[in-house]
C-alpha cells in the first residue's frame, strides 16, 4: 500500500515524532555490514550513489508469533532471494548468501525482542557521483514491530493520475529504491483527494498494481489479477495464488481495465506489508459484495492463518486480536 499499510498499536516500541512513525529507538540494534551496530550510532556515506540517485534495492519482509509461540520470517528465502535479483538486476555487486541473511535477521530479531515485524534489508552503494558501475555494495538490516492486521478495515481506493514505470524503462521487477518515487507521488496524491490508497495503470491503461502492493478482484467466485510484465509480481501475490489453489478457486491472470474492476463483486490489495485488505470502493464506486461473503475474505482468513502457522479457520476462533487503524509505515 502506499508503501505499504501498517498497524500501528499502543504497545508499538516504535515511538511518534510529530507526524511520522520512527523507527528505532537509542536501544535499536540494527545488522550494518556483518556487524550489529546501535541504529543510531549506524553510519553511512552521505555521498553515496544511492541517496543521490535512488540507486538501491531493498526487500519488505516480515516475522510473525506463530501459534506455539516461535518467530518465523514468512517466506525468508524467496525475499532474500529477490533482493539478490534485485541487485543483479541493478548490476550491483552482491556476496551474501541469503542462508547466511537469514540467520543475521532471526538475530536481530532477538536482540531486539521482536517476534511480529517489519524487516528491511537494503543494498547499498559507496560514494559515486558518476554513474559507472561499483565495485562494492553495503547492506544494512533494520527491523521494527509490526503485529498482523484483523481484516476488518476496508479501503476506499483512488485511480492515480500517475501510471507505473515504463518496463522498458526501469527493471520493473526489481525492487529498487528509486521505483518508489512513483508510489510515493500516486500514494500522496491519493490521500490529497480523500482516500486511503492510490490505484495505478501501466503504461498502456490496464490496471496494474498499487504503490506498493499487488491487486486482485474477484466476481461471480473467480478471481483475477493483473498479469506479469508491467507489475512486481509479489511473494504474496504468489501466496494467493498458492492459497486458490489449495482451496479450488479459479483464478485468472490477464490484463483488465479500470471500468473492469468497478464492476467487480469485491477487490483487495495484497503484499507482505499490506497482507490480504479488501476494498470499499474505487473512485467511490462501492463494491456491492458483504466483504465477509466474499471468497477474497477466505483468502484473507487462510492468508493470516499460514502466516502465523496456525491451524486453519484459527482467524475466525479470535487468534487475531488486532484492529488498530492502518497507517503506512512499509511496502
Ligand atoms: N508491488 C509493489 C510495487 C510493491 O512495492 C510490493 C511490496 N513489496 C508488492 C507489489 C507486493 O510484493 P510482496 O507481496 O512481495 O510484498
């Protein structure tokens, strides 16, 4: 969603300035460089390549409380794994395995006392003013709480004026930092008019995705998403897929446009910030389905379930105790 939606929550050790969430605290500790270093004692090259010219990749991902209790980053290596296409992707130089980034981040998790959360690896270049390539790249890993989502919320939904990048362009499903100029310009100009979260089109006026987060609606009990090409085919997006699969819902990925969706039965945005969250409205065209009728409120309920291992149908027992207000905080 705009980056991303994300709870905030009274016991949230991240504190508010006066109108931003910050991430860490003097007791943070965050993974720079193999090293778990004080977030606020971390330091990096003001002159390099990626504050200059949005030249980074970086990965969202996130660990739940499982139901016994344990810590489990949800789908770890495929994040781990796009963050080093990413990287290729961008021709940076990238020497981790994402075995070892693995381990890194499960203890960072710990040193932080954090079982539900946000974790934020992001590669970086040194000082380079010019635009040759590197011969070296830096990481850090940053982790902050973030506690699952109830479901209840529904979004009302806006077609930006901006479109996403031209694939020809940008490495499109590289998950490079400069890309998210784009969702910060749709995701700002969606809430200047009143709503919750911006909508985009490729270039060609098919619907694509949301800033960050992929999209999916559903009518007369199909499903239909967006193809790839022109989107960031997201790890949860493939987890929907997954979860139709296991359950039998048809499921479709074609090129639709925005008149299109208004005529579905019901919508939502899915990512690993976001999670499964289903829309009121587009343009304030209501979807007319009771969003708990719906088979995309399954999917949401199954979603969560695998997310924190839980046995099936735990989300409708009250695993989930969650319904603090979204606020964007992450992709
Ligand atoms: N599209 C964009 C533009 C995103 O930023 C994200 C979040 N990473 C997604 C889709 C969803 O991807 P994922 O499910 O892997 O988080």
């Amino acid at each position: 969603m705009s980056d991303g939606f994300r709870l905030t929550h009274k016991k949230q050790r991240t504190f508010k300035t006066k109108n931003m969430a910050s991430y860490y605290n003097e007791n943070t500790i965050v993974w720079l460089n193999g090293a778990f270093v004080k977030a606020s004692e971390a330091k990096m090259d003001f002159y390099s390549q990626s504050l200059h010219y949005g030249y980074s990749v970086f990965e969202g991902i996130r660990s739940y409380k499982t139901e016994k209790g344990t810590t489990k980053i949800f789908k770890a290596k495929e994040h781990y794994d796009r963050l080093q296409q990413s990287a290729e992707a961008l021709n940076m130089p990238y020497h981790w395995t994402s075995e070892e980034l693995i381990d890194a981040t499960y203890e960072v998790l710990k040193r932080n006392n954090l079982q539900d959360a946000y974790i934020r690896p992001v590669i970086y270049a040194p000082a380079n003013m010019s635009f040759v390539r590197n011969k070296e790249s830096f990481i850090i890993i940053e982790v902050w709480e973030m506690l699952p989502f109830l479901g209840e919320k529904l979004l009302r939904v806006f077609t930006s004026s901006f479109q996403r990048p031209n694939p020809k362009g940008f490495k499109i499903h590289a998950k490079a930092g400069g890309h998210y100029v784009n969702s910060i310009l749709a995701s700002q100009e969606a809430k200047a008019n009143g709503y919750d979260e911006a909508l985009l089109t490729d270039m060609n006026g098919f619907v694509a995705e949301g800033p960050g987060a992929n999209i999916f609606y559903e009518k007369d009990g199909k499903l239909f998403t967006p193809s790839a090409g022109n989107i960031l085919t997201g790890i949860t997006r493939a987890t929907v897929l997954e979860i139709c699969d296991e359950l039998g819902i048809p499921v479709e990925e074609k090129l639709f446009t925005v008149d299109e969706l208004k005529k579905a039965d019901a919508a939502f945005f899915c990512g690993t910030a976001a999670e499964v969250i289903g829309w009121e409205s587009l343009d304030d065209v209501k979807f007319p389905k009771q969003w708990n009728e719906t088979v995309s409120r399954k999917i949401q309920e199954v979603y969560m379930d695998k997310v924190k291992e839980a046995s099936p149908n735990a989300s409708q027992g009250g695993a989930y105790q969650h319904t603090a207000p979204i606020v964007e905080e992450a992709v």
